[in-house]
C-alpha cells in the first residue's frame, strides 16, 4: 500500500466571543479544500465480501474533497451553555479511470450539546451538572454498486441516523464522591458503523468516583 498525499487549503473565519449582560456567543466556520492522491480506504468494488473476517485497506484512488464546517457555541450565566456544529463536504475519487463517490463515508453530520449546571441544591457546596446531547448523521453508501443490480442502491445504503444522550451527575460538598448517571441513545434508534453493522442499542451507566487527593 502507498502511503496517502493530499494538498490541503483552509481558511476559516472567527466571530466572538461577544458578551451581552449574562450572554456570551461565538462562531467559526472553517471552508476546505483536497487534492489526494492514492487515497488510503476501504476497497470500493462492489465485489467486497461483507462477510469476510478481515477487510484490508487499499488505495483506492486520486481525488479531490471540499467542504464546509461551522460552529456555535452559547453561554448564559456561566449556569447554560449550548454549543452545536455541521459539517458537509463530497469526496470523489478517480478509480480505475472511473469517477465514483467514496463509500463508507458520512458526507453530513451534525451534532449539538448542551449542559446546566445547579449549585447547592440539596446540599450546600454541592453541584448538579445536567447534560444532553444530539448526533445526526445523514444516510450514505457503505458499498458503491456498479452495473444495474435488481435489488438497487437503496440496499448499499445506511440509513440517515439520530441519536441522543441524556446524563447528569452530582458533586457532593468537599469535592471528594462525584456520582453520574448516563443514558446513552435514549430511543433505543438503530446506529451503524461506516460498514453497515449495526451497533448496540439503548444503553445505562452508573458510575462513584471517589477522589483521593485534589
């Protein structure tokens, strides 16, 4: 395998922090551009057995990759704070004389969070952190068919996918225990890895830490 080039062109913007009595935003965004050559990836032929217990990486091919990132980040009362980004970008490669669209790749994800923070509720000195957060990822190939097949594309596709997370976790007075409590992908949705294999589902975590020395 040949060790992957690219030539990579930035340029990003940044706007903020601004301040408004007990509000405090920014935003960046960030705009790019590609030229890869011998692309390091997973094998694009539709030939790929799925099934195999190994799947070696190749160089798929020279290409060119542009996109676009953006993120918000929001504060209120140092209590709030909400942050969010999107990225969108196409990645085309030249594959044995033939252009195709890289499989295995989310072309547009979004994800947004957000925590509150509440301070003596049960006991003074104590701390209640609540967190939530959101992924989104839009549908894309996980195997590039050539030819005309009779099952068609909609069967190389993974499904367009929204997750979400709930936690919290509380800091009791002196620092010293911290218990959290998680919940991961809260509406048990169906999630896939860039192969199509689907992962687990609902899933709750309970964790104590005790700290010995600050």
């Amino acid at each position: 395998i040949r060790p992957e080039l690219s030539n990579n062109y930035n340029i990003g913007f940044r706007f903020g922090s601004f301040e408004l009595a007990k509000h405090e935003f920014s935003l960046s965004t960030n705009f790019f551009a590609r030229n890869i050559k011998d692309r390091i990836g997973l094998p694009i032929e539709t030939s790929l057995n799925v099934n195999d217990e190994t799947i070696l990486y190749e160089n798929q091919g020279d290409g060119t990759s542009k996109g676009i990132e953006g993120q918000l980040h929001y504060t209120y009362n140092n209590n709030l704070g909400i942050n969010f980004n999107v990225t969108r970008f196409d990645l085309t490669i030249n594959n044995r004389g033939v252009e195709v669209d890289v499989p295995n790749t989310p072309f547009f994800t979004m994800n947004a969070g957000a925590h509150y923070t509440i301070g003596n509720l049960f006991q003074k000195s104590s701390l209640l952190n609540l967190f939530y957060s959101f992924y989104y990822t839009d549908e894309f190939s996980y195997l590039v068919p050539q030819g005309k097949n009779t099952v068609g594309d909609e069967f190389f596709k993974v499904p367009e996918q929204i997750v979400q997370d709930f936690g919290l976790s509380y800091t009791f007075p002196n620092n010293n225990f911290v218990l959290s409590f998680d919940v991961k992908n809260i509406f048990d949705k169906p999630v896939y890895d860039n192969l199509s294999v689907q992962k687990p589902g609902r899933a709750f975590y309970l964790k104590l830490n005790y700290i010995i020395n600050n």
